[in-house]
C-alpha cells in the first residue's frame, strides 16, 4: 500500500508539472500569436517545465491539497510576462491571452476522458489518468474564478466600465495573496461549490460519477 501511495504521489508531481506547463505556455503561445513578443523574449515559449515551474506554488501547495483530500487542487506557475498594449484587439486581446491557459486544461481534460471512455483501463493506470482529468479540471475551474490576478478576472476587465477595472487593479496589487485570503473567509462556501462544479464537469466527460 505505501509503495502504491508513493506511486500514486509521484504520479500526481508529473500530472501537475504536465499541467501548468502546457497552461503557462498556452498564455505564451497565444500572446505570441497576438503579436506580443515578450514571453519570448523571455524564454517562456517552451514546453520545457524548468521555464515556467515555482517549487512551492507549482509543486507542493498542489501535492499538500492533494494529500489532505482536498477536492480543489489548484497552484501557480512562474506569470507569464505579456504586454497587454502589444497584442491585437485590446483588452479582447488580453482576454484570449488570459483564457488561453484555462482552455488548455479543459482540452487535456476532455481529450484523457474521451480515451477513458473509448478504451477498457483499469486499475492504476485508470486511477492516474482520471486524476489527471479531475488535476486538470481544478485547474480550469480555480484559474477562471473572475477575481485578481486570476484568469478569470481578464474576461471582466474585458467588459468592465473603468471604476470596476481600477477597484480590480487595486485587489489585483496583493497578488495571490489576496485570492488565498477570500478562501480562506469563504472556504466553507466556496469548496462544496467548486468541489461540486469540478464533480460535474468529470462526469459529463467521463460519463459516470466520480466526485
């Protein structure tokens, strides 16, 4: 049973390593295509993990949420850099730059879920793979939660009439932060809504209840 623990473990480090670089990325390739040259200029457009991992924020906040159950995993990468002037259609612009990284990780989601559905695994391969839509998921659902300096927030700024933008600008100083303050006041509400948001996204892919 330990040995299937550390597996299992180790499994989820490479999910989540897998997880954010392809979200990190995915935020580089689309400003890049937008026009915007600085994450590479930066060296950020790369799937090379080393590029985009923060070992505390990537690696062990999602590994602790992990191990206490938590039905929201979630965690940061290194921000990739973006100049919001430079890339075409404006705040729009900065928006699809912004939503790039959440799309990502519903893709891989749907993508592992399909094959789930299409093909007989069992076991811990099964176990793994359906962690991996679930990490995926989290991660999807956390980053478009519309508060500062989360994804989310780029699609408000969007649509947002000027006194909003800067109320959000002003949150948006403090960072992550801020974000871990108003879940740490609203956990008891928030977890049973995103745990239940997450839970019925895995079902419709997968096809059967999991959370």
């Amino acid at each position: 049973m330990a040995n299937l623990n550390l597996i299992s473990i180790l499994a989820y480090i490479g999910i989540v390593g897998i997880v954010i670089t392809v979200h990190e990325f995915s935020h580089a390739w689309a400003g890049h295509a937008l026009g915007d040259v600085t994450a590479k200029r930066e060296g950020r457009l790369t799937l090379n993990p080393m590029a985009h991992i923060d070992p505390f924020l990537t690696l062990l906040l999602p590994i602790i949420l992990i191990l206490v159950g938590s039905p929201i995993v979630f965690g940061a990468a290194k921000p990739v850099p973006f100049n919001p002037y430079a890339v075409k259609y404006g705040k729009f612009g900065a928006a699809m730059v912004a939503f790039a990284g959440p799309l990502s990780n519903f893709l891989m989601a749907a993508f592992v879920a399909i094959y789930l559905r299409v093909f007989a695994i069992t076991g811990l391969g099964y176990e793994i793979l359906v962690g991996f839509v679930l990490i995926n998921l989290g991660f999807f659902v956390f980053n478009m939660i519309p508060i500062p300096p989360l994804d989310g927030s780029r699609l408000i700024y969007a649509i947002a009439p000027d006194p909003l933008a800067d109320a959000m600008d002003r949150f948006e100083s403090t960072g992550l932060i801020g974000v871990f303050f108003i879940f740490f006041l609203f956990y008891s509400f928030l977890q049973p809504v995103l745990g239940g948001i997450i839970g019925g996204l895995a079902s419709l892919l997968l096809g059967r209840g999991i959370l």
